[in-house]
C-alpha cells in the first residue's frame, strides 16, 4: 500500500468590521495561521456572505452601518449558524460580556469576546488552536505516485441514492475543481478565487473544471463507470448568453451526454424577476442538463421554490435546517419535510440532501423519503486520478 496523502480544505474566516484597517490586521493574521477570509464592511451584506462564503470561524463587530451586532447575532441565531463566533468592540466590557451572553444562550458557539484594538497576537492564540479541527480532511489510499501533478484535479463525492426508480441503479457523483499545492495539500479551487468577482476568471475556472470532468469520464467509461454529475453552477455565468451553446459544443462528441448533468443553484444566488437569467436557466434545460437549487434557510423557502422555480431538484442543507438531534426526532419536523417531498413527487420535482454527516440525518432521509443524499455519513470523497 503507497503513500497516503491528506486532502485539506483549509477553513473559512469571515471579518465583519467597517473599520478596514482592523479588519486588514485580522485578515492578515488569519492568513498567516492557515485561514482562507472574506471581509464585510456593512451590517447589511453578512446575510448573502454567509450564504456563499460559508465561513468556519466570524469575527463580529459590534458597531456596523446597517445591520449592528446585536441583530447580526440574533440573525446568526435564527438562521442556526454552526460557524464559531468571535465577538468584538470598542465599547465598555459590560456590553461585549451581554452581548456574549445573548450568541451563547441562542446556541451560538462563542469561543471569545475581544476589546478593541485586537492585536495580530491575540487573533494567532485563537485561531492556531483551531486549524486541525477545522480542517476538513480525508486521506485516499494510493500509490507513491499517485498525485504527483501538482493544479487543478477532481475530487468526486458519491451520491446515495434513496428513491427507487428505473435509474436508482446509475452512480451519481458531485464534482468540484480542487487543486494541488506546492506543499502536496488539497485546496477547494473555489475558495482561491472566493473574492474575486472578474467574470473572466470565473468562467475560466469553470472551463477548467469542464475539460477535467471530460478528462475524467473518459477515464471512468473505460473502467466501466458511467456516472451522472451534479455541479455547482455559478450564477455569474448565466450573465454570458452564449453559456448553454458553448456548453453543448464543448460536450459534443465527448462521450458525456447533458442529460448525465445536473447544476446546482443556491436560492440566495437565484433571481426572482431577472428574466433574463431565468430565460438562460430555461435554455439549459431546454439544452438537456437538469437543474437542482439548494435550499439553506428552511421549510418555506422550499415550498416558495417550488410553486415559482423550473428547478428538478429541491436540495435541502442539513447543516443549517436539520443539524440538531432535537430536529431530527422531532415528528413536526418529519411531517414537514415529508410534506414538502410529497407534494415535490406531485409537481416532478425530488428532493434531496447535502451534507448529511450524522447517522440521525441519514435516518431522518430515509424517514422523509428523500431520493438522493450525500455528506460524510455516506461515503469520504475521492480525487480521480487521470491516467
């Protein structure tokens, strides 16, 4: 048996400060320890950001334009937030010990309250502790040799399959873009260019990650595999009118069917009235490929998705609607989402899971009938090796 390399997806730190200087020192520091940061400026800009950034650990000012602290921290708490939390500010000790109080008793993970100013120190003695456990790590088992192509490669992430239908049989795999460090660790490519809003790069990363899942399904169909693809889209790229033929052109002749893919959207990115993304939405699917919205914030935004969206697939994220063991024995709870797939199966559209890491969620599926379902209580990802 060869070498067994880590796979490390480095974690996530989100500053929400308007004074950028400090949010600068933060960041910096952060990087230093290993952290992948988003900076927000504005109160009002956290809720998408969450959403998109996913962050690991959040830095919280106190004193914001827009949404201030203490809303953050309730909005946090509504929206059963698993990132660990860091409160600060300039204000008296009383104020940042209440506030405290408030994040730990609405369930929040509060690991410190800081006084401003907040040295690049202090911000290491929190963060160094935290890496290991943050990182999110899995090894694969290989040859020596195995990885020795350093860029972008494919880690692939099973689907299970719940539902019994006449393709239950077909494995089905989520695919994302990671790449290869000097250092020999896996970074999720995503987060590399998390910040940067260049429709250029953007697409180009997205062309990178087509030629290597053709590469890859190549390599699969002559072992015998043939797979189908979920991938996340980024609704950027609807802006460019030409996506659904440059799509097919490129699948042309590969031996990769559009059928064989789904994208997937998040609800935060999908518009409601912007026709003329929904018109390149359309076209996708008139184009073949199947179209999945994940659903981060709960029972009645599936519902609404259902009656105002073409989607074939609702996506529920379980670390953020049914992450608590209260939830999951909660028969309220299944009754609802047992509704919501029932009347998804009256309009032909299934409903799925993501990040289902526990045994419980995985019961808790199979109780609400879900038809697909994918996390770490499934199956540890695997990066393809192209030969």
């Amino acid at each position: 048996m060869g070498n067994v390399p880590n796979i490390v997806f480095k974690p996530r730190l989100l500053v929400i400060d308007d004074d950028e200087f400090v949010a600068g020192v933060i960041k910096e520091a952060a990087e230093q320890c290993g952290y992948v940061v988003s900076c927000v400026y504005n109160g009002k800009l956290v809720v998408s950001q969450l959403s998109s950034f996913k962050p690991d650990v959040i830095f919280l000012d106190l004193v914001l334009p827009g949404f201030d602290g203490v809303e953050l921290v309730n909005i946090l708490v509504e929206s059963s937030c698993k990132a660990k939390l860091v409160v600060m500010s300039g204000l008296d000790k009383r104020t940042l010990q209440s506030v405290g109080n408030s994040a730990r008793n609405g369930g929040l993970d509060l690991l410190d309250s800081l006084s401003k100013p907040v040295t690049s120190q202090v911000i290491h003695s929190i963060l160094t502790p935290l890496y290991d456990s943050l990182s999110s790590e899995c090894r694969v088992e290989s040859p020596a040799n195995r990885y020795s192509e350093y860029g972008p490669q494919i880690l692939a992430e099973p689907i299970l399959c719940l539902a019994e239908s006449s393709d239950s049989a077909a494995e089905r795999l989520f695919i994302k873009l990671i790449w290869r460090l000097d250092n020999g660790q896996f970074t999720e490519f995503d987060r590399l260019i998390v910040n940067n809003k260049d429709l250029e790069t953007r697409m180009g990363s997205f062309e990178v990650l087509l030629d290597k899942l053709i590469e890859a399904n190549t390599h699969m169909q002559q072992s015998g595999r043939m797979p189908d693809y979920r991938l996340a889209l980024d609704m950027a790229l609807l802006a460019n009118s030409n996506l659904p033929s440059f799509l097919v052109s490129r699948l042309a002749g590969t031996g990769l069917d559009p059928a064989r893919i789904m994208f997937e959207l998040t609800t935060e990115d999908l518009p409601k009235d912007d026709q003329k993304t929904l018109d390149a939405i359309s076209r996708l699917k008139i184009k073949g490929f199947a179209i999945a919205v994940r659903i981060a914030s709960g029972i009645d935004d599936a519902l609404a998705m259902l009656k105002h969206n073409a989607a074939d697939m609702l996506i529920i994220d379980m670390s953020t609607t049914l992450k608590h063991e209260k939830t999951l024995s909660n028969l309220e709870s299944e009754f609802q989402f047992s509704s919501l797939v029932a009347s998804a199966i009256r309009t032909g559209v299934t409903v799925a899971a993501i990040c289902v890491d526990s045994p419980q969620q995985l019961e808790f599926a199979r109780r609400c009938q879900f038809a697909e379902v994918r996390g770490r209580a499934i199956k540890q990802p695997e990066v393809i090796q192209l030969q």
